[in-house]
C-alpha cells in the first residue's frame, strides 16, 4: 500500500526552525488534500517516506529533523524529499543525516557553488537529484564531471537519465586530473 504524499507545498513556509509557532502551524495543518487520505500510526504520526515542501519561501534546513521526528513515525525513512523552488543558496546539512534519501529535488533554487553538491555524497541510496533552475547548471563539466563524479550512484539527473557514454566521459575526464602516479614521480636531470 502507498500512503497518501504529505504535500505542504505552497504553505508560504519561510522556516522549518522547530519553534512553538512554527511547529504548532505545521503539526495543526493538514497536509494539502490528495485523491487518499493520509495514513498514520496510533499516534497521529505521518506514516510516509515523502515530503514535499516545494514552492515555500525556506532557506535552511535548521530544525528539519525535529520537525519531521514531529510529524513522522520514522523520520529517518524519508525517500524522497521534494525542496523544489524554495531560497536555498547551499544544501544544509542535516540532509546527511536523511540515510535512506532516494529522490531530492532542489531545482529552482539558488545554490551558487558546485562544492555544495559534494555533501550529498554521504546518501548511499540517493539515484535521482534536480538541480536545474540553480546558478550552479550554467557551472563548466556540471552534469558529467562534477554530478556524476561525486554522485556515482546516481541514475537521473535533473529528470534525464545518467546515460553510459555521460559516465564514460567523467572517467576520462577524472583520469585527466589526476594523472598516474608514476608520471608524477619521475625524476627530472
């Protein structure tokens, strides 16, 4: 069975900081409504590995495991987290803690710098990421080199899937910087 996704986009949400206000709106708030109603456990607690908070006004993350240990029978089980058209200028985090993250989406944002994708190396699972609509896609190599390189695992990028020849190109653009060893120890007279 496939509980209904909690869908608190467009909730004009500025923060996620676990606040007496700000956690009493979401705890209060029903999720937008779907074609099946929303599961949850003898405790009211959402029964879901899905969150979407696309579309809101939020620029970090601060507070995001209190809030989903709030809202969640299991925080830690979320799969898919869409963050969609939000403010956010880096990847917070806490998003590294999220082991089981499969799907993220974080297009439309405003994350500037490539390193910031390096966080996400620490999501064993994660094989499909958004990014575009970012400054970051207008970055030289974005997709082969940088992406796919330090998110192996990686299946779909920004809705296209990650094709043999995209692989077989950062390999030789990772082979191309970091030249073998041995040239590098060879001795000049």
């Amino acid at each position: 069975t496939d509980p209904k996704i909690p869908d608190l986009s467009f909730f004009f949400l500025f923060a996620l900081l676990f606040t007496f206000c700000v956690s009493v709106d979401m705890l209060s708030d029903e999720p937008n409504p779907g074609t099946r109603p929303l599961k949850r456990d003898s405790e009211q607690k959402i029964l879901s590995a899905t969150l979407r908070l696309n579309n809101n006004f939020l620029s970090d993350l601060t507070g995001l495991m209190d809030t989903l240990s709030a809202l969640y029978a299991e925080p830690t089980r979320l799969a898919w987290l869409d963050l969609s058209f939000n403010e956010f200028q880096h990847i917070h985090p806490v998003l590294t803690q999220l082991k089981e993250l499969r799907l993220l989406y974080l297009h439309g944002n405003r994350i500037c710098k490539l390193s910031e994708v390096d966080k996400l190396a620490a999501l064993p699972f994660l094989h499909t990421i958004t990014l575009h609509g970012n400054p970051i896609v207008t970055e030289r190599d974005y997709r082969y080199a940088h992406l796919i390189g330090t998110l192996p695992h990686v299946k779909m990028i920004d809705f296209s899937a990650v094709t043999k020849q995209e692989r077989e190109l950062n390999s030789v653009w990772q082979r191309s910087r970091n030249p073998h060893k041995s040239m590098s120890h060879s001795k000049v007279d």
